[in-house]
C-alpha cells in the first residue's frame, strides 16, 4: 500500500462545514510570552476615523 504524501490513513476528518483545530505539541509546552514595549504602539484616532467610525455606525 504506498500512501499519498501529504495524507495520512489515520487522519481525522472534520464534519461537513466545520474546520479541525491543529493542535501540536511543541507549541503547547512553549510559553506565551509578553511583546516587548517597543512593538506596541497606538493609532492615531484623529477626525479622519471619527468621521469613519459615525460612517460605519450609521450604517
């Protein structure tokens, strides 16, 4: 029996419409750690996105 490459015969299919959440182990026993500060930032909430955010309200 020569298996497809990308398959496996032991593979859990999902139901119809759902999708399977992929689980692996490595990533589960590293810890999620903190972004530094210098990655975050703010946005800028000027008028531009006032005038945007009554747009999308109204709507």
């Amino acid at each position: 029996m020569t298996a497809t490459p990308g398959t496996s015969s032991d593979a859990v299919q999902a139901p119809p419409g759902r999708k399977l959440l992929r689980l692996e182990i490595r990533n589960a026993e590293t810890p999620i750690e903190r972004k530094p500060n210098w990655i975050k930032t703010r946005a800028k909430m000027g008028p531009e996105y006032s005038e945007l955010k009554g747009l999308v309200k109204r709507e």
